[in-house]
C-alpha cells in the first residue's frame, strides 16, 4: 500500500495535533507576556539607578537604602521571571516523551501554575485542593496537560469575575479523576460541560478519557484511565 | 506648567519606579492600579494624558479605552503592550488612542508623547475656547 500523502489525512486525526498547537501557542503568549513584565520593571529600576547616579555626579548624595531597595526589587522580579522560565521550560518539554508515568497531583499544580496568569486576567482565583500523596497515571502527558488546560479555561471563561475555581484530583477505579468546582455559576453545569466537550472532542478520544458532571458534588470531573490502552 | 499624566497599570512595582522617573523629570504623575480606579479619577481630575497598559485583569486596556473616550472624546491616551503588533496599533488608533508604546519603554520617547499630548490637548481646548467665544458672539449679536 502506497504511503498516505498529507493531503489524505483527516481532519479527526489531525484534530489532537490542531488543539495541541493552539494550546501551545496560548501558553507560550501569556508567558512572554509575563515575562514581558517582568523585564519592564527591571528595566525601570535600571533607568531609576541611570537616574540616581546622574544625581549624585552633579553633588546630590545617593540614600544607600534607595539603593539596597532598588536591588532587592530587581531580584524578586529576576526571581519572578526564573520561576516563569522554569514553568515555560517544564511545559516545552512535556512534549519530549508521547506516554509517560506521571505524577497526577503534581500535573495539577503545575495546571494551576500555567493557567494563574489567565485567571487574574478574568479575576479568577484558582484553590488547589491536592492531597499530600502522589499517584500516577500512564498517559499521553502533553495532551493530558491539554485536556486539563482547556476545562480550567473553558470554566474561567464561562464563569463570572470574582469568582473561585477548585480543583484536585483523586485515584478512582478506572485511574484517576481530576475534578473542577465553582459555586458562583451564572450558567448550568451543563452549558459549561457541552462548551468543554466541544473544545475537547478530539483529545479525550487520543486520551481515552470522558468528562462528566459528578451528581453528587455538582463538579465537572474527568476521568483517565491508570494506563492508556495502546499505549 | 508640568504635564499631568494618569499613569495606570496592574503592576504596582512597575507603577512605583515609573511613577518616581515621571516625578523626577518635573511630570505631575497620578498612578491608578486598574482601569476601574482610572475611570473614578478622570471624573474628578483633568490629565494630559492617560498611559494605559493594554493587559490588565477585568477591564482590559482596550475596554478601558472606550469607556474613557466615552467619558471624555478629547482625553489624549498613550497605550503601554507587551508586544506591540501592526494589528494591535490599528484597533487601538481606530478606538481613538494617541499613540501605542512597546514595554519595556524608553522614559525619553514616553515623556516625548507626553508632551505632544499635552500640546494636542491644548489645541483642543484652544478650538472649544474660540468655538465658545463665536458662539456667545453670534448669539448676542455683538
């Protein structure tokens, strides 16, 4: 059988490949735009220490505590832009590996991480609600990263400012569920689920994975399998 | 007369040492922390000009924008972005914005379109005062 040339490939399967892209596309923009932060400030205090040393070469003393408080906030922001430069490393190289063990508590407070920058902006505040102990799933971990991210945005879209989003995970029989509640919803459940499913058709598939909305809690909680099947 | 500029981003640490510059450089600067705390200023005080970053949480600055053109049409507002895009410039200058500037921004080219804004609003008032002043002459008839 003759190879398939790119023009026969489906829109279903290259769909996965689409929504990791853009997801990709959406965590690289908000991190530069951290970072973009970040340099602005430290590029202020460079311009305030120009400034005091302009002073003091015209005779006007330089208040050694001015200085020490310039440099202590120029290290939090170096501090502030390392910790987005980690996250952003991290989050490139969870492409690295198609299935992977991971550590699911760990991914979600990573999740919490990525997303933070989007909440604030939707005056959203993202609670952890991860237990001390670690599990782990066999999975595809970058669109597992993708499926988590598109539920906590897709929620903080749909939810109103001020709002507060939980969300934890927790070892089930078929894997792991990974749950996310809000009580400030303006929408039912439902419209939030049907937005969600939409978006996530196509890595719930390659994940194997099924959302729904837990009855008796009210959250929206997905399911993933221990080991993914053709793995 | 000093320039008097709003200055208003989310980042108070980025408010702080900007806002220390301006002063520095003769600029009688007000900070505002969120497009909500801008828009509660400009009904009290009149500025030169308004310096709004583009992403803040609630109200964006392209939002922010329009509710205070709408506010005050004449209000002169210099954009601060992240990443300044073709894109970006246009929507900003279409919503009536004086000018867009990339972060990390030059103090020297900011305090230059703060001046030309000051100059703008001037012009501005300048035409109302004369626009007042044919009014008043032609209905009384002088």
């Amino acid at each position: 059988m003759a190879p398939s040339s790119s023009s026969e490939v489906s829109v279903a399967e290259d769909a996965p490949a689409v929504c990791g892209l853009q997801f990709f596309g959406a965590v690289s923009a908000s991190i530069s735009h951290e970072l973009k932060n970040a340099i602005a400030i430290v590029n202020e205090h460079a311009g305030l220490l120009e400034d005091l040393a302009a002073l003091a070469e015209r005779g006007r003393p330089v208040d050694p505590k001015r200085l020490k408080q310039t440099a202590t906030q120029i290290a939090r922001q170096v501090q502030r832009a390392d910790g987005i430069i980690r996250n952003m490393n991290r989050f490139a190289h969870s492409i690295d590996d198609p299935v992977k063990t991971v550590d699911l508590p760990d991914m979600i407070c990573f999740l919490a991480a990525l997303a933070e920058r989007k909440a604030t902006m939707a005056g959203v505040v993202i609670e952890l609600a991860c237990r001390d102990a670690s599990f782990s799933v066999q999975t595809r971990p970058f669109f597992l990263l993708n499926l988590l991210w598109l539920c906590l945005k897709t929620l903080i879209e749909m939810i109103p400012s001020g709002a507060v989003v939980q969300l934890g995970t927790d070892p089930n029989d078929r894997g792991a569920g990974v749950w996310f509640s809000c009580e400030n919803l303006d929408l039912p459940e439902e419209t939030i689920l049907n937005a969600i499913r939409k978006q996530a058709e196509p890595l719930l598939c390659v994940l194997n994975a099924d959302v729904v909305i837990d009855r008796v809690t009210g959250c929206i909680a997905l399911s993933v399998p221990k080991i993914i099947c053709d793995a | 007369m000093s320039d008097k500029v709003l200055l208003v981003d989310d980042e108070t640490d980025f408010l702080e040492v900007m806002a220390e510059r301006m002063k520095a450089r003769e600029i009688d600067v007000t900070t505002a922390a969120s497009a909500k705390e801008a828009l509660s200023l400009i009904e009290k005080e009149s500025y030169d000009a308004v310096i709004l970053d583009l992403q803040m949480p609630e109200m964006n600055g392209i939002e922010a924008l329009k509710a205070l053109k709408s506010k005050n049409p004449d209000i002169q507002v210099i954009l601060l972005t992240g990443h300044a895009t073709v894109q970006k410039g246009v929507e900003a200058m279409k919503l009536g914005a004086m000018d867009l500037v990339e972060k990390p921004a030059d103090l020297k080219v900011l305090a230059e379109k703060i001046r030309k804004a000051h100059a703008k609003k001037m012009v501005l008032i300048e035409k109302k005062t004369e626009e007042k002043i044919r009014s008043i002459i032609t209905q009384k008839g002088w």
